[in-house]
C-alpha cells in the first residue's frame, strides 16, 4: 500500500507536487547472500565473501540461525567500491556467522509499539518518528531496525501478532492535527500525557532517501500542512549512494522551501567511520587537502557541500559505537573532525540497543564511554559537542561519566561509578536530566549488566522493574 493512500493534499500543495521530478538512480545493488555463491555479481565483487565464508553462511540458511532472516543481505556499488579497502565497512555489510550465536535481544527494542497511536508513527518523545520506508540502499548489519527491515512478527499492546507497518499520509496528517488541537485547547500541554506541540518529525525506516522525489515531497508539504515546524531526514544515503543527491532532488528541496519557507529541515544523516567519505591512498592512508582537512570523495563532497549552502537545512551527523567497526579514538577523532569541517554537526554517538543478537555489536558500555572521550582529547569544544547516549525504555539517557577512582564512602562505589542522566522521557519528559548511579561493571553491555550494583536511582531506570539500590536491599 502506498503511504500516501486516501490523502487529498491542499492547493498549494498540488502546486508544488506538480513542479516536482523524480530523478534516476542506478545504484548496482546485491541482494543475498545467493547471488554471491553463484559468482552472479561482477567480476571484481566475486571476492567479497571468501569461498570459506559463503560456506558458513549458507550451512545456516533455513536453520534458526539463518543470517538473512536475521536481517536480508544488501549492498550498493558505491559501498562496495569503498569497502574492498575498509575492514571496518566490510564489518558493517557483511552478514558473519557470529550475528546468530546468541540471538538473545528484544522484539521491540524501547517498546515502540507502547507508544504508537497510528501505524507507523512513534510518538514517545516531544517529535514524532514515521516509517516511510522498509528499506534502505545497503544494509548495516547492526542495524536498530532488524525488525522493521526482516519484516518480524511483533506482538502489539492488544496481544495481536504483526509485522511493524509503515506510516500513511493521510492517517499522520490526521493524528498531528488532533493533538496539537487538543494541545492548544488545553493551555499548551496535552490532557492526557501532558506533551506540548507535536512541532518535530523525523521521517525515518529503512531509509526516507530510497524513496522518489515526488514521494519525499508529499511528506514534506504534508506534514507543514499539518502545523510541523521542523521536519527531519534520518538517511545513511550519503554513504550507501551519495550520487541520490543530485539536482532533481535539490530542486524539490527548493520548491518545498519556497512553498513553505517557515518550515526548516535537518538531515540527520549517518557516517560510521570516516572510511565511508574520505579518500584514500593505494597504501591505506587519507589524503591532506592543500586547503585543510582530508580530502573527501567527489560525489558525497558534492552533496555535502549542496546541503550546506541551503541556511535553511542543518545537517547533523549520529553513529552508534560498534564492534570492529569504530571503536577506535583515533577514527572516531577524524569523523568528528571532519564532519564539523563540512557543515555536519556531531549530533549523538551511541551505545548499541538491544536488537536480536546484540551480543555480536555491543562493546561494554563503560569502554564505549572511553573510547569516545579518548576520541575527543584534541577536538575544539565545537567539534566535540556529541554526547554518548544509551535509549533506556525509559527514554535516551547519556552516558554523563565513568569514574576511574573509587568513591569512598558510597557502597557500591569501591571500583569507581557509572552516571547516567536521562536526556528524554516517555511523555512530558517529567524526568528529564535525573540521574541514576550504579557501581561499574566492565562486562555491561546494557542496563541489565549493573541490575545488582545499583547506587542511586533519581532517574527510575531501574526502580520501574522493581529493582532497588544495592545498600537498600542489604539492610531488609
């Protein structure tokens, strides 16, 4: 069904859409693991996967621990053509049989659903987040969204069992408007889960930028129509296929502005290793640009650079910290680097989620911690604005500090302390920069891995299942 089904758009609306052309992409893309196996891809990609490693792969195919059932196998040309000199992008393409040994992780991870009042929207925080695409151009096989793009059957609230469905149009437009209505009416917050303003959306997935012109577009005049402020694009298109953004694109983003100039964009995009943007020699290394900074790849410089120029479009850079593929100081260093050198804010680093088969991402929280501080020793105080964040069910909460020192006189702190803050919560964001303490646990790749070593719990992440302060519990 397509997403914009049963929507009647405005007349100024109709007058931009018509102005609108989708462009043409040839993006080379290989799907599964199959076509590997058969050589039935050029000849320069036959040896992406060794002989060895499409042996293992395909002993799994139909079992429970079948790697494209965990998440389809997918890559673009441009990818590829990076990736054959990168570890750490072939790292995040390439399906490896270590993604199924222990597919321990949560269906629903952050318990979406619990706050979805139309298919396809979130609305857990102040914006709202929409499925507008299933898909992307190549697939992270770390991916946040192996639900949405594996197409699982997830268990709703009412107990029905369904796959994650995308957002239509028409329903959103809907739903926006009667909030903020009700928002409006009720002195500036909502009567029942006291929100302000649903003034931010994030269009999202899979990947908005797979879809055409004409379809992002849509979006675009029909969320401002709607009272949207801010309307942000979350894409890994500058990566996976950077030649998407060409001039019939720029266009459109014209004419929108044009149409509905009080209405800002941010594109919330998504580098994980500079390897992904940055040239390289034949030997390995970047390349010094006679002006400052490294030289970039042509096409992602050329749409970088297009974006930039827009005052009306921020862009916004935010990457989780995954195993062997950037949790490295020293190339997180240079992204954050470069990124600010190129108009790209750095936004959030992440630790990895709780997906199916985490185990085989995640690194320990506190050397996530480290990594990225580590990372930012050299960094200006611009360059190094980027927080860790770690998504409670609760809400995002940051990584604030690690202690390398015990804390005297506070149990639980014998071996140092972890300090989270909660950024975000749930509804009217109520608990907003309350923190929990819990005492550092070296192996912890989630909230679970400190559940007997908590110290103080302001923020709630633990005493909503019950868990209380480990002092608490010894004096019962």
């Amino acid at each position: 069904m397509s997403t914009l089904e049963k929507y009647l758009p405005s007349e100024r609306e109709q007058a931009f859409l018509e102005k609108v052309v989708n462009g043409k992409y040839d993006r080379q893309i290989i799907t599964g693991i199959a076509k590997f196996a058969r050589e039935d891809v050029p000849q320069d990609m036959r040896a992406f996967y060794s002989r060895e490693e499409l042996h293992q792969i395909l002993e799994l195919k139909g079992t429970p621990r079948d790697l494209e059932a965990r998440m389809p196998i997918k890559i673009t040309r441009h990818y590829y053509e990076q990736a054959q000199y990168s570890r750490p992008m072939q790292t995040l393409v390439k399906a490896s049989p270590r993604e199924t040994y222990d597919l321990d992780g949560a269906e629903d991870p952050g318990k979406q659903m619990t706050y979805s009042p139309r298919e396809g929207l979130i609305h857990k925080y102040e914006l709202g987040l929409l499925y507008v695409a299933s898909t992307c151009s190549a697939h992270c096989r770390f991916c946040y969204r192996e639900e949405l793009i594996g197409r699982k059957q997830i268990t709703r609230e009412d107990g029905t069992v369904a796959p994650k469905g995308l957002a239509q149009l028409g329903e959103i437009v809907e739903y926006i408007r009667g909030h903020n209505m009700l928002v409006a009416a009720n002195g500036g917050r909502h009567p029942e889960t006291g929100r302000e303003k649903l003034r931010e959306i994030l269009m999202s997935g899979g990947d908005p930028m797979v879809l055409g012109n004409r379809n992002i577009a849509a979006w675009l005049a029909g969320l401002a129509e709607a009272g949207v402020e801010n309307v942000r694009i979350g894409t890994k298109e500058l990566a996976f296929h950077p030649q998407r953004f060409d001039q019939t694109f720029f266009a459109m983003l014209d004419g929108f502005h044009q149409a509905y100039p009080e209405t800002s964009l941010r594109m919330i995009v998504h580098f994980n290793h500079p390897d992904e943007f940055l040239r390289k020699t034949p030997q390995g290394g970047y390349i010094d640009n006679p002006g400052g900074g490294l030289e970039w790849i042509a096409e992602t410089r050329a749409a970088v650079n297009e974006l930039a120029r827009r005052n009306w479009i921020t862009m916004h850079n935010q990457s989780p910290i995954i195993r062997d593929i950037n949790d490295d100081a020293d190339s997180l260093r240079i992204m954050q680097r470069e990124m600010l050198r190129n108009g790209i804010e750095n936004h959030y680093f992440f630790c990895g989620r709780d997906i199916i088969g985490h185990k085989a991402f995640n690194i320990p929280i506190e050397r996530t911690w480290q990594v990225l501080n580590e990372s930012q020793k050299g960094l200006s105080g611009v360059e190094a604005h980027a927080r860790l964040s770690i998504t409670h069910y609760k809400g995002k909460t940051e990584v604030a500090a690690v202690t390398n020192e015990p804390v005297p006189g506070v149990p639980g702190g014998e071996r140092g302390v972890v300090i989270f803050k909660l950024l975000r919560s749930a509804a009217d964001a109520r608990d907003r920069c309350k923190v929990t303490i819990v005492g550092r646990n070296p192996d912890a790749i989630w909230f679970s891995g400190y559940d007997d070593r908590v110290i103080f719990d302001e923020a709630g992440l633990y005493s909503m299942y019950g868990i209380k302060p480990a002092f608490l519990k010894a004096v019962e």
